[in-house]
C-alpha cells in the first residue's frame, strides 16, 4: 500500500484560531462579571458557559483536515473518515473552490449529492466527480499535484 498523495491541514489557522480565542475569553469574562454584580445569579451557568466555550476552543484547535491517496482510492478525514475507491472516479476539474462548488452546474435539476471539505483560506480545489451521482469538492494548496493524480487514476470506459 503505497501513499501516492497526502496532504494535511489545521481547520482554523493562526489568525481565526487567535480571533476566536479572544472572542471566547471576552464572553467567559463578560459572564463572570456578570455573576459578580448579581445579574446571573446561578454559578452553574457561569460554568456551564467557561466548560462549553473550552471545549470549543479545544476542537478549533485540534481539528484537522487530511486528504490521503493509496492505492488509487481517496481518503478524507475530516470530522469522519470518507473512503472513494478508485473504480467510482470518472472525471476531475481543478479551479477556485467557488466555481467548482457545484462542479461547475453539473447535474443542476437531477439527483446530485454535493459534499465539500473546505478550509478557511484556502481557495484552489479540487473537484472529482463519482459514480453514483456524487461530486467531492476539496480545498488543497497542491492543486495541480492533485488533479494530475486524480486525472491519471480516473476510470477509462
């Protein structure tokens, strides 16, 4: 089993991971204050809201976006793991993630399942359009490696 294209991604960066940092430490601030001066009166709630935004904070953190090519069939992990075999590629297009978002008005008025994995700031992509009436839309910064990969694995018949 050899990894013929593999590519990893944080999903927040440092600017909107830092951004929503502030933005959570400000609203745990406002609240404490808040229970301070009387106008929430239940400490639970005060510690419902710190524990709910620090475990959003550890997911924004740790949350990762991974695209992996073995063998010819495609691997995306994301929040969960998406596995296409080789056998359902039938074409490919590369381009920005907003043309390439409905594969460019293919399949508009039939029964076309869209699925994109997108990360903030990235805006080249990569489009595979499955058998099966699927189309897989994901952000990489290695368009042309991607596309050329995909282009060569894509079915024949």
């Amino acid at each position: 089993m050899a990894v013929q294209f593999e590519e990893t991604h944080k999903y927040l960066g440092k600017e909107p991971f830092m951004i929503l940092l502030i933005a959570v430490v400000a609203t745990d601030v406002f609240m404490a204050l808040s229970y301070a001066m009387g106008w929430v009166t239940e400490m639970w709630e005060v510690l419902v809201l710190v524990a709910v935004t620090v475990i959003g904070l550890a997911i924004g953190f740790l949350l990762r976006v991974s695209i992996v090519i073995e063998d010819g069939d495609i691997t995306v992990r994301f929040i969960r793991t998406l596995r296409y075999p080789q056998k359902r590629i039938l074409d490919v297009k590369k381009g920005d993630i907003d043309i390439l978002r409905d594969y460019s008005g293919w399949g508009h008025g039939t029964k076309v399942r869209y699925r994109t994995i997108a990360v903030p700031g990235i805006d080249s992509a990569v489009s595979v359009k499955l058998g099966g009436k699927e189309v897989l839309t994901i952000t990489t910064e290695r368009p042309d490696e991607l596309y050329d990969l995909i282009y060569s694995l894509r079915r024949q018949d």
